[in-house]
C-alpha cells in the first residue's frame, strides 16, 4: 500500500484493463465503444468489487481509463470507513460536475455513478445533494449495474440500495482470460460479505449487511479460472473471512481451514492468503491449516482494535486482551514463523491512559511486522457515536503518535530480522530499473530483485541483503519456474535455507 500504516485501509484508484464484449466483426452484436473510469477507495473487497463491475461493463462495450476527463461513465466505489468519507466524496463531486458542465458545453454526455459503502449508507441523500450524479448503487446490487444504466439511458435518477434477493456472484460475468492477465499474477477473491459482530465503532454491518458464505463450488469455479489465466497468488476476502461458513457438496457446511485445502489443490495456485480475520472465528481447523499447508503464507491480519478490557467491552468486541494473548501463542505454536499485523483504535469515547497503556502493553506483548492505527472517529448510525465520555483530539493526536512510533518500531525490527535469510518471493511486475523485478515475500513485503531474476510468475529463491522503509531488497540465488519441479540454480549457487522460526530481534 503507497500509504502509511496510519490507516486502517488504503485507496486505489483507476481499474486494471479490459477488453470490451461484442466488439467484433460481427454486425449484428457490435457494441459501440464507450470509455469508463473507476475510482476505488478502501479496502481489497472494493477493489475486487471494482474489477467485477468493470468485467460486467466490458459487456456493455466499456472500456477502461485512467482519467475522468475523456470518461463516459466515471464510478466512484466508495469505503465508509474513512473519516468524513461522506465529505471527501461530495467534494470530488463537486469537480466531476464542473467536469460534467464542460462536458455538456461541448456536445458530449458523462454519467456519474456513486457505488459502495457510502451509497448504500446514503442512498437517495447523494442525489439530493448532487443532482449532477446519475446513479447510486450498494454493493450487494452491482450485478444490476447493466440496468440501472439503461434506465439512467431513459432520463431516470437511479437508486439501487435495497439488498437483493437473488445471490449478486451468480450474475456477475466472469471476466476472460485476458482481463484476468492484465490484472496480475495475484487476484483477490471475495469469498463471505457482511458482519454479524456489530462492533460499537463500525458501520459494517449497516452497509454490508449480515453474515453471508458463498458455496464452495461457486468459489473453486471462480479460483480455477483464475488459475487458468495464470494467477499463482489467491488472498480471499471477507469482512470476516474466516467467519465463512459455505456450503459444499451434499450440503454439508465447510469451514475456512477445508476451503483453504481444496483451493490448494488447484494446479497453478502456488500461495493462498485471506483478510480480514476476528480472532472469534479462528477455530481449531484453521489454526491447523497454518500448521500443515505449504501453500498458505505465514502472515495473518488478525485486528483487536485495543488492549484494554473495559474498552474492548465498550467496543463490543466480545473478547478480552488476554483471550487475544492466548489464541496468538495458539497460533505461532501452530507456526512459529508466522507474521502478524494488527488494526488500532485509540481514543475511543471513555478511554483513559490506563486504558492505553493497555493497548501499548499488548503491541509489546505481541510484536507485530506490520499495523494499521488511526484515532477514534464517529460514524453516523453507529453506538459509538452515542457513547459519552468523548476523547479530546489533542489527547487522541498524542496517543496515536506514541502507539504508531512503537509499531513503528516493531515493524523496523521485523524487516531488518530477514537481512541474510533466504526465501522464495513470487515475481509479480517490473522494476524501476532495467533488469529489475519485484516480488512479494511469504510476509507480504515487496521484495526488489536486480540482475534479471526471471519471469513475472516465477517463484524465485533469493537472499536479503538490506531493507527499504517498506520492501527489502534481495538478490537471485535459486529460479523456480512456474512448471512443477527442483529449483534450478542460478550461476552455480546452492539454492538458499528457506527461513524457519520467527525473524531475528522479534523473537
């Protein structure tokens, strides 16, 4: 991510290339062509949920580009979770419309859309507000995406937020092979949507509704055309993935931890990740999963939000520090090398410095590679914000940057722990210099690699020889091609020891 770990999400903006649908010689099914820019905000759902509606558009003749100003339908696929995320959106509103009015002037239309979790929060407010968009659609309808523009087509103001009986993923097109390549060798893959946990401080619940699993046949279709198109990396998402409950055949329910195993079995899938966790939903089984899957990388997001009791009661979170202290000596015996990351909020309503103390006290017990923090905000609609006992911003400005100096800290000493070890890195897309390649190691870092390592989907050995503020630096030692078999040994090295047991200095 190119921000800090300040946040608790990120934003991506623009969407990977597609080819349009019907746009071949054949008269009768030509579509006109028409462009289409895709702002993302948030989290990796979002951007998932952003290439499935560009793959649904593509059908409708759209193609994609990375700026609005020669836009025919500009989408902003909006996250909730930021602070004053309604604000933010509103103000890049008002300049799409001064872009729209231009537009006008010179003969040619833009549609506007607004998507995600604002507009499902929002609804009918967005058009109130900025009668220059033309529709506003929730995340659990974008399969009508096609529709409502048609509709939009007839001089209709479109509003699509109500949850939608029938399951979205099974009208949603599959993207083609060639999509899918120019997207990367890694793609995320949104196997459960909702939450049933009603934290006092998320609007979850309320724009992403309940709990919802997909099946397991409709995920391992999904991921066997993505391993087709030649995706070696799978992250699976969910508000709480591991929460996932699907059902598989003869209609017995699965867990996460046998999901995991099934989609290991697909050939051409190399590595498995999934986010975001609560520590309530990691059973036995998944546990069991880091223990025994090669396949399934040593790094897990596992949120607690604070460290102090009364304030993780307030929060709603329905664990206690402790009971976070005990599942993470579970799971690093489970394996020991494993790499945690963590989200923080300080400054809730009613926290004291006890109460933070507590929180700094667990970071210390815990040791995380890598965290995301940000002050207490309230989200209209949530308890939190009914909550007395508010926190001054001075006081919460202090306390976020003493808790993100230790996280800080903690993510340094992480990073300079893998200098000297050696490890496979998954080339994902060029560097920045000629020869350069860059990677993602099993804890997620990005690893620069000179000296023309291989290919983008080759699994190379390398070996860290320094660090950058958020990548280490590394060089080739052994090639393993994407074709199954023995690493092959670069300018007659001896393949690297894949690292084992925790990084030195977090130990």
């Amino acid at each position: 991510m190119k921000e800090t770990n300040t946040n608790l999400i990120h934003e991506a903006t623009g969407a990977a290339a597609v080819s349009p649908s019907g746009t071949s010689d054949d008269p009768v099914r030509a579509v006109p062509e028409r462009k289409v820019f895709v702002k993302t905000y948030g989290c990796q759902m979002n951007v998932y949920d952003s290439q499935r509606m560009t793959d649904s558009l593509a059908q409708q003749g759209y193609v994609t580009t990375q700026t609005p100003e020669d836009a025919d339908l500009v989408l902003l696929n909006t996250c909730h979770i930021r602070e004053k995320a309604s604000e933010k959106l509103y103000s890049a509103l008002g300049r799409l419309r001064k872009m729209k009015d231009e537009r006008a002037a010179d003969g040619r239309d833009m549609l506007i859309g607004v998507a995600g979790c604002v507009a499902q929060a929002e609804g009918e407010e967005i058009i109130r507000r900025a009668p220059s968009v033309d529709l506003v659609i929730g995340p659990q309808t974008y399969h009508r995406l096609p529709q409502a523009l048609t509709r939009v087509g007839r001089g209709e103001k479109v509003v699509e937020t109500e949850y939608a009986i029938e399951d979205k993923f099974e009208h949603l097109p599959a993207p083609g092979k060639e999509q899918v390549r120019s997207r990367g060798v890694t793609a995320f893959l949104t196997v459960q949507e909702g939450c049933d946990k009603f934290c006092t401080f998320c609007v979850v619940p309320y724009t992403r509704g309940s709990e919802v699993s997909r099946p397991v046949s409709q995920i391992v279709a999904e991921a066997e055309r993505l391993a087709a198109a030649g995706v070696r990396e799978l992250t699976l998402l969910g508000q709480n993935v591991n929460a996932w409950h699907g059902q598989g055949a003869g209609g017995r329910e699965w867990g996460l931890g046998e999901l995991l195993f099934r989609l290991a079995e697909i050939p051409g899938i190399a590595r498995l990740r999934y986010t975001t966790s609560h520590p309530r939903d990691m059973d036995d089984a998944l546990i069991a999963a880091h223990r025994d899957l090669d396949q399934l990388m040593p790094y897990l997001h596992l949120p607690v939000q604070a460290g102090s009791d009364r304030i993780l009661k307030a929060m709603n979170r329905r664990h206690t520090g402790a009971d976070y202290l005990r599942l993470v000596e579970r799971i690093r015996a489970a394996r020991p090398d494993i790499a945690l990351s963590g989200d923080f909020i300080v400054g809730f309503p009613g926290e004291t410095e006890e109460d933070f103390q507590a929180t700094m006290q667990l970071v210390r017990d815990v040791t995380y590679a890598q965290a995301y923090s940000f002050k207490y905000s309230p989200r209209p609609g949530t308890p939190g914000a009914d909550l007395p006992d508010h926190v001054e911003e001075a006081v919460k400005d202090d306390r976020l940057q003493r808790l993100q100096a230790l996280l800080t800290e903690q993510q340094h000493a992480f990073q300079r722990g893998m200098v000297g070890q050696s490890m496979d890195v998954l080339l994902e897309k060029p560097g920045r210099l000629p020869g350069q390649m860059v990677g993602r190691s099993p804890w997620l870092l990005p690893v620069i690699v000179g000296e023309n390592p291989g290919e983008i989907g080759d699994i190379i050995t390398v070996r860290i020889i320094s660090t950058g503020t958020n990548s280490l630096v590394a060089e080739a030692v052994a090639a393993k091609r994407q074709a199954d078999g023995a690493p092959q040994a670069l300018d007659g090295a001896s393949p690297g020891k894949v690292l084992s047991g925790f990084p030195s200095g977090l130990a």
